[in-house]
C-alpha cells in the first residue's frame, strides 16, 4: 500500500525552473542544505523546507546537508542538535556523512575576514549599537560613512586580531564591510560582520569571543560546502544582494544562488520558535512533543505519519506569496494516509449500557467484524457479543429529532457485525439521566447470515459490556483558534476520557500503533504514558471534517 511519495514532484514549481536554468545537463550536481539554527524542535514550517531541500536533490539524484547553523553562541543547545537530527530522520531523508556545523568553519570566516580587510573590503568601527543606528539612515535617507571607515589595512588587522584576543568588552567594537553608505538598500550600508561576545559556544566553548553575524556567516557555508542553490524563506530577498556580495568577496570558485520562497503558516497554528518554547518553558503543554504542538515530534506523538507530512508538503507546493494553508489540508492528508493502512476497531468514548432483554443470559456468541472496509485484503477478526453491551451516549434520544437514524424508543439499528435491535425502552437515574437502554434483537439479522428483510439507515459500533478493556482516551483540538482580532487560546485544547471502553483485543495494542475507532476518529497509542497491557490512546484526527480539497 505504501505510496511513492518523495515529498516534491516539483511539476509547476517555479525553483525547478531556476535549477534547470543553472545547471541545464548537470541537473545531478545539484547540492541543496537544510541549515537549521539549534535553538528549538523543528515544526511543520521546517518540514516544508526539508522536503524542498531534500525532496529536489532527491528527484535530480544530487545531494543535500545537514547543517546547523550555530554562529549564535548563547541561544543554542545540544538537545536542540539531537532532535532535529532525529526530525529530518523520521521524515525520511538521509544526509548520508553529510552532517555539518557552521561554528566547525569558524576559522575560515576568520581567515576570509582577514583577507577582506586586506583587501581594504572590511574596517573595525567604533560606533556604539545607537550610533550606528542614527549613521545606518532609512528608506528614505542614505546613511552616513563611519569616522574609523577609513582606517589603514594595518590598523584594522591589528585592531581585529586584539578583538579576537578579547582586549575590548562587548559592543565596543565591529568588523564591518566596506560596501556602500548610500546603498538604496539597507543591508548594504556596511553590514556588520563581526561582533565581540564572550559567551562560551555548545561546540567551540570558549575558543572564540567574536562571533560572525548570519548575513556573513550564511553564504560562506554554502559557499564552503560546494551549495548550488540556496533555498530560504522571503525575509532574506533583501539579503540576497549581500549574499552575493560575500561569497563573491571570498574568493570562492563556484557560487551558490539564493532562492527564496513563502514559509509555510497554517490556520489555528502558532509557528514562531520562540512562543512555542514560552510554552514548553511555562508548562503550558506537556513538552515539545504535547500532540497538540505544531513541532515535528508533536505531530509524531499524536499520530502523523511521515508519509501524511511528506503528502502536506507536496500538495502546498511552493511559490513566493505568503499565504496561510487551512489546516484541514493537512488533517486530510493523515485520514488519507491512514484509510488503507489503520485497523478499525470498535471503541466507545462514552458508554451507554444497552440490555438486549430478549437475548439468553450468560450466553456470549462470538461475531465476525472485517479488519478495515477500505482494505478488504486485512480480512476479519472475532468479536464478543452478549446480552449487555454498550454504545455511545449520544447514539440514544430520547425524543428524537429529525433524521436521528440511531436508537431512541421504536427505533431499529444494525449493530456492526452482529444483529438488529430495536429500543423498548430505559432507565433514568435521579437526576434525570438516561443511564440504560433496553432492546430486543431479532436472532434472524445476523451479520453474514444473508438476511434480506428490513433495510435500517443506522449501524452503530458497541462493546461487550463484560469483554472489553478500559482505557483512557486522549481528544485533542486545535491550541489556538484564529479570530479577526489574531489567535486565542483554545480552553478545551485538551479533553481526556478516562471510561472509555474498547474491544478487548485493544489490550495488545503497543505503543506507536495506529488504530481507527469506527465512527470516531484515527487513534495512536501514546508512545510516553502507556503502559504494558494499558494502552493510553490520543486521537489523531476525526473522521469528518468540513474541509474541501480544491
Ligand atoms: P523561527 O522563526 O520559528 O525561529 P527560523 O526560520 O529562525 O524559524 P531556522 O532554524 O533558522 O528557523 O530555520 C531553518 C530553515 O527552515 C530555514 O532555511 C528557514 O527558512 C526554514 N523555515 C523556518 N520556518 C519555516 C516555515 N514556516 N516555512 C518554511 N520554511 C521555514
Ligand atoms: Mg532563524
């Protein structure tokens, strides 16, 4: 059953066309990086840029690396480094030795900023951050040349070489290009290139006090690891000139292109890194891997497969206006994914006790119950019938409204794989509640047995009131709800069943297993809570949903 599904067919996508353009014959010199910053887990928007970079070295039989992008020295963690190695793994690409880490090339930014100062390409400013700040100019007004602009090659590489050593504090000194004051655009006003931090780095500890700024640092990775194309997100198109200006600088042979395209946001999702960290930090969500975390591990813990994402990811495609994907694109992909593959089972969420009166006491007949409709070949199990079952409270009413097909006094469903039972009657607790329905069933109806009399229009799923597993069931909704005036949390994120009752054959399901739950949805059994014989199940995704694919 297992669908082709590199992540990128690419056809219509407007990057191909560029590749094509570069590199025409050679399409398999095609080298691409994901180059993540190890400052948080990857989320769903980092999956599109994983399969765009993996997916198209993948089609044209190139190469793609891991790179993480370190330069940052306080920000970043080795937990980081683990995880979202583990991420890109799961989804299904392979680096091969291609692991790489921007902060092993410290030397050689060093080495190429030295040799732009030589060049008289590169000067040591004294300005403060305000300083600069007021000679950077605007949109509209150019900006003012820095008075240690014209500072001799000798100076700046002495001046350079002593920040390096850590004679001058934090913010009192930068490297900075020499480019263009005047530049229409503000990127190209002398960037910064260095700063001074002493802070100690997760991989060169405190070998190094200045630090290289992503603008500097970004294109001499690509430049160093022989990257073709640059695949990045929209907010560095004003970059791009800078980029080229750097890797040109550097005395490179072969340059990379940068490329930009839209990142991916999604409805009733929150994306940014750092408000999802706020809520792992505050304890808002049970992790980084709370199932209702847009994060890659999130998305693995409730139940997505890397099939469903890599589907997600093929069917946005890419291009360069943002725009925000309906989350139900993705929650069709999962159901789609999961139709042929996932079980069906009978679980009820909030049992209801029916008493089949006419049915022999004691007596427990077993039925045969087929594995999955949509997948015939998954053939059938056993299923434990008798004279007390149970159902789902809302598949009873009292007084029916119109086009209730389920149970309600008079009424006649079809139970799934056993017979056709008809309300008499129930029972109402002190306060009202409906807490047992009484049914006779009609031993002509079997499931299997051919019979032919009566059409009814509701098949309800049940289980065997003294043959079944307790278990806790685990339904999650969206974290956030998008509103005109921005996003609210949702209060009922979260809604947890702990008398759910499930077919006693769901005792063996291990964790990591998918199931569907006929009628209520797709199901995984949680990987973290779980227990031996004591399957905790968080839902997936249900079954309807009102969204259209187009
Ligand atoms: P955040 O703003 O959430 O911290 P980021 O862009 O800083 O995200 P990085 O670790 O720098 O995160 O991202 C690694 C790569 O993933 C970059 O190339 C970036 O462009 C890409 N990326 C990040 N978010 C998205 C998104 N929502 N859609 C597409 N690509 C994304
Ligand atoms: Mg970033």
């Amino acid at each position: 059953m297992e669908k082709e599904n590199d992540g990128l067919k690419g056809t219509g996508n407007f990057i191909h066309n560029y590749i094509v353009e570069d590199l025409g014959e050679n399409l398999n010199k095609i080298h691409t990086r994901f180059p993540p910053e190890p400052n948080g887990y990857l989320h769903i928007g980092h999956a599109k840029s994983i399969c765009l970079n993996f997916g198209m070295a993948k089609l044209y039989g190139g190469k793609c690396n891991l790179r993480f992008d370190d330069t940052n020295p306080s920000k970043e963690e080795t937990e980081y480094v683990d995880s979202i190695a583990e991420d890109v793994k799961w989804l299904g690409f392979d680096w091969e030795d291609r692991k790489y880490f921007a902060s092993s090339y410290f030397d050689k930014f060093y080495e190429i900023a030295v040799k732009l100062i030589k060049e008289g390409k590169a000067f040591v400013c004294d300005l403060t951050p305000e300083e600069m700040r007021e000679y950077r100019g605007t949109l509209s007004a150019p900006g003012k040349e820095s008075p240690y602009r014209n500072r001799s090659v000798e100076e700046n590489l002495d001046l350079f070489e002593r920040m390096r050593a850590g004679e001058f504090p934090d913010g009192s000194k930068t490297l900075r290009a020499k480019i263009d004051m005047s530049s229409p655009n503000i990127n190209m006003r002398d960037p910064v290139l260095y700063r001074i931090n002493k802070a100690s780095h997760h991989n060169t500890g405190d070998k190094w006090c200045i630090y290289p700024m992503y603008d500097y640092a970004h294109p001499l990775e690509d430049a160093i690891e022989g990257i073709t194309h640059s695949l990045c997100t929209m907010e560095f198109e004003d970059h791009r000139p800078l980029y080229d200006w750097v890797v040109e600088n550097s005395g490179f042979k072969d340059l990379p292109r940068q490329i930009e395209f839209a990142r991916l946001e999604l409805t009733n999702t929150v994306m940014s890194k750092r408000k999802l960290r706020a809520w792992v930090e505050e304890g808002i969500v049970d992790g980084w891997d709370d199932p209702r975390m847009p994060t890659i591990c999130g998305l693995r813990r409730r139940g997505y497969t890397p099939e469903a994402i890599r589907d997600f990811c093929e069917r946005i495609g890419v291009s360069k206006a943002n725009s925000r994907v309906d989350k139900g694109l993705l929650e069709y992909c999962i159901r789609d994914d999961l139709k042929p593959k996932a079980p069906v089972i009978m679980g009820v969420l909030d049992p209801l006790k029916v008493v089949i009166t006419n049915y022999p006491e004691g007596q427990t007949e077993m039925v045969d119950v087929e594995n999955n409709p949509a997948n015939p070949e998954m053939g059938t199990r056993q299923v434990p019938f008798s004279r007390e079952i149970y159902v789902e409270k809302d598949d009873f009413m009292e007084e029916p409204v119109k086009k209730f097909f389920r149970l309600a006094p008079g009424k006649e469903v079809r139970l799934k794989g056993a017979y056709f039972v008809t309300c008499t009657d129930f029972v109402k607790d002190d306060a009202g509640n409906v807490v047992e329905v009484h049914c006779t069933y009609d031993p002509e109806t079997r499931s299997g047995s051919g019979f032919n009399g009566r059409k009814v229009k509701g098949t309800l799923h049940w289980v065997d009131a003294s043959r079944n597993l307790k278990a806790e069931v685990r339904l999650y909704e969206d974290m956030m709800i998008d509103t005109e005036d921005g996003q609210v949390m949702n209060p009922d994120s979260l809604i947890v069943k702990k008398d759910c009752v499930l077919e006693e054959g769901a005792a063996n399901a291990k964790p990591g297993e998918r199931y569907q739950f006929m009628r209520n949805g797709y199901f995984i059994v949680d990987t973290k809570d779980s227990a031996e014989g004591r399957p905790v199940f968080n839902r997936i995704v249900s079954l309807k949903s009102s969204f259209k694919l187009k």
